[in-house]
C-alpha cells in the first residue's frame, strides 16, 4: 500500500509540474511532455507486455502474378504469386471455422464417400478477402464471364492431411443444374475452374491430370524449374505452391464437360495442404440474364462436388 500511495503521490507532483511548465514550453516552441516522458518517469503506467494492438481491416490491393501455358486444348494455365500473403491468412480466417467433413453430388444427392476424405469449407462471399480474390479471379477470365448474366459463384476452402485425397473426378456437372436459390428458369454449370495453395507444408497431396499432356516436354526445362512434372501413370502432376494456382477449362463451347481435364487430389505422405476452390458459373435459360435481386440468399453448393 506505501508503495502504490508513493507513486500516485509521485504522478500528482509531475501533473502539476506538467500544468505549470507547459505554456512556458509552448511559449519557447519546445516540444511538450509526452506518454513517452510519463512512462519513464512512472514504469506502471506503460501498457501491459501482452496487450496488443486491434488487427487492421483487410485492404484489396493490387497483385502481380505471372502465368505459364500449361496445355492449349484443354486450356490449363499455372499462375505463379496469383494469392499475396495478405489474402492468405484471410481467407483462412474466413474459412477456419467452417471445415467439416467433404462431400460429393452422386445419383441427385449429397453424400461422403470413400473417394473424398478431405474437409471443406464454404467461405462468405460477402468477407472482403473472399471479394478481392473473386474480382482477381473474374479479370483474370476476361470474357469468358457475361456480365449480367453469369457469376463467380460460392468459393470453398479445401484442406487434406496425411493419407487424404480426393479420387479422380471432374468439377462440371454432367448437365446444367436446375437455379434452387432463387427459382427462376435458368440452369448453370461450372465452365471453368481455380485451385490455388494457402498452405503447402507437405510431402505428396500433388493435383493430378491424367489425361493432360503439356505443350513442351519438361525434360526441355532447368532441372527443378517447372512448377509440375510427368506422372507416373500419364499426364501432369502439380505439387503444391503456396500462393499459386491452376486454371483451366472445364466445358466445350457446346456446353458439355471436358473429360480431359478430370483430375485428382493424391494422398499426402505427411503434413497439411489448404487450398481455395474457385468455381465460375455460366448461366443459361429464358431467365439467365440479369443481375442478382438485392436479398436473395444463395445456397452453399460449394461442400459438393460432382464424381
């Protein structure tokens, strides 16, 4: 108690210390008493050693990615740096507290199965990070999207650990599915799609294409430049890189799948790999154009996935 009377009785003195010398330091243009000043004096008054300062909003900012041409028809193309470390940890933040069990769309239901043992998580498409990596993804497309008419659609977080994997299987749908969100007359596909690393902390979990083979061999590139490799069992095998990603084109103009560009996520010898689904949605029907109404609520078709 001694102690805590002589230190209040201590700042008291240097407040009024403080209220007689400041206008005479105002008037001499010196610099006035500061927080700094106050904590050197009275050590008590600094701020708790675990205290730590509310995290700044997240800032949409402009990124420099560069791409490789991985296979023409199909279109596959890798795109180095397509995530910043700021969307990252974002979006897993957005993420993190929806993982569960992976599901998959078989015979017009959703339901687990032996193929897919990963987790997933659909991430908020209104969270700004989710926004920033959409608007990123959809310029990146050019116009292969009709504005007014088709949309990015529900993004996922997908995370494997050791011994998951998800078999082969292929994003498209095998016919246009039917709008249950909102019920007008239009039915959509997914006519491209984006699978980009958050965390690559793992030995295997590679994203396999069976059937795509690229436009010049890798035994032309530097030893240990290419970003995928030959696979054993035919076509390419892409190791997971944080922050970068893969494209391509999953329907023909007609509308139909491209069975070319099924693909596999391989088990993971050890260790944990993230990533981000990214599925765009082409729309069509009497009803496939116009914009979104103002409240319609969009159901989450980003836990399934068509096998």
């Amino acid at each position: 108690m001694t102690g805590l009377i002589t230190k209040l009785v201590g700042l008291s003195a240097y407040t009024g210390l403080v209220a007689i010398t400041l206008p005479h330091l105002q008037t001499l243009n010196l610099p006035s008493p500061s927080l700094k000043v106050l904590t050197d004096v009275l050590p008590f008054l600094q701020p708790a050693p675990n205290s730590s300062a509310p995290a700044e909003p997240f800032q949409c900012l402009p990124q420099n990615y560069t791409t490789q041409l991985v296979s023409l028809d199909p279109l596959v193309i890798y795109i180095h740096n397509f995530l910043s470390e700021a969307d990252i940890p974002a979006l897993l933040a957005a993420g993190e507290p929806a993982f569960k069990p992976s599901y998959v769309y078989k015979d017009g239901r959703r339901q687990g199965t032996p193929d897919r043992t990963s987790s997933s998580a659909g991430l908020p498409i209104d969270d700004a990070a989710v926004k920033c990596v959409l608007a990123r993804a959809e310029r990146f497309m050019g116009t292969t999207l009709a504005p007014g008419r088709d949309e990015m659609g529900p993004p996922q977080l997908v995370r494997y650990t050791a011994g998951q994997r998800f078999n082969v299987h292929h994003d498209w749908y095998d016919t246009f599915q039917p709008d249950r969100a909102t019920g007008r007359d239009r039915r959509w596909n997914r006519v491209a799609s984006f699978f980009a690393i958050l965390e690559d902390g793992c030995v295997g979990g590679e994203t396999w294409f069976p059937k795509v083979e690229a436009v010049a061999p890798q035994d032309r590139a530097e030893e240990g430049t290419a970003p995928w490799r030959r696979f054993e069992k035919g076509g390419l095998a892409f190791k997971p890189v944080r922050g970068n990603a893969v494209f391509w084109v999953n329907l023909h103009a007609n509308g139909t799948g491209d069975e070319r560009v099924v693909h596999a996520g391989l088990p993971l010898a050890e260790g944990l790999k993230t990533a981000m689904n990214i599925w765009p949605k082409r729309y069509l029907g009497p009803e496939a154009w116009g914009a979104r109404e103002k409240g319609e609520v969009v159901v989450d078709e980003a836990e399934t996935d068509p096998v």
